[in-house]
C-alpha cells in the first residue's frame, strides 16, 4: 500500500469502507441461506437512504465544487487569494476545503461551496 500513491488518511478510509461492505455482504448472504425475506428490509432501506440522501445534500455539493476546482486548475497551492479585506497564500487545495494562510501566520479552513 505504501507504492500505491495514496495518503494515509486515503487508505485507511478504503481500507474500512472495503471491511464495512464485506461484512455487510457476508450479512445479508448469512440471512439469504436462513431463508428470510429480505424485501422486509427494503422499505428501511428506502426510508435510510432518503434521509441520508437529504442530509448529506450539503457535503455533497461542496465535494462535487472541490472536484470541479481541482480539474480546472484555475486555483493551486502558492496563489495570493483575497477574503474580504484580508490576503492569503493557499496552502492547501482538497476536494473538500481549501486552507489558507494570511500575512499574519494564521491558517484558515475554508470550505468549498456551490
């Protein structure tokens, strides 16, 4: 893994997403052989992933803004930004905020917004 080009913080997400949906899968494969219906689940399902779905809206919307920015390339770490009446060099570009750092030494989280 330490080849593969990925942060830390990269792959010890996929790393416990990939365990999440093999237990999940191992799950619903031990109940398939129990002989349960599994349609009983998917009104829960329905009523989770709508809730989920209106929830993360949000984030949502600034991590598709993050990747919109980062694929045009029209900012990138060592630009002189202004914020109101204070200036910044960027210091870091993510697909979910942008970290700023002003004259003064402090650095600001900002985050990416439609």
């Amino acid at each position: 893994m330490a080849k593969s080009g990925l942060t830390a913080a990269v792959q010890i997400l996929l790393y416990r997403l990939g365990t999440v949906l093999l237990v999940a899968a191992g799950v619903v494969i031990v109940l398939h052989y129990l002989g349960l219906d599994l349609s009983v689940f998917a009104l829960f399902g329905g009523a989770l992933g709508l809730g989920l779905g209106f929830g993360l809206q949000r984030i949502f919307a600034n991590l598709a803004s993050g990747f919109i920015l980062l694929g045009d390339k029209s900012i990138k770490p060592g630009d002189v930004i202004q914020l109101g009446d204070k200036y910044g060099w960027i210091n870091f570009l993510g697909s979910r905020y942008v970290s700023v750092v002003t004259r003064d030494g402090i650095e600001h989280l900002i985050p990416m917004k439609t």
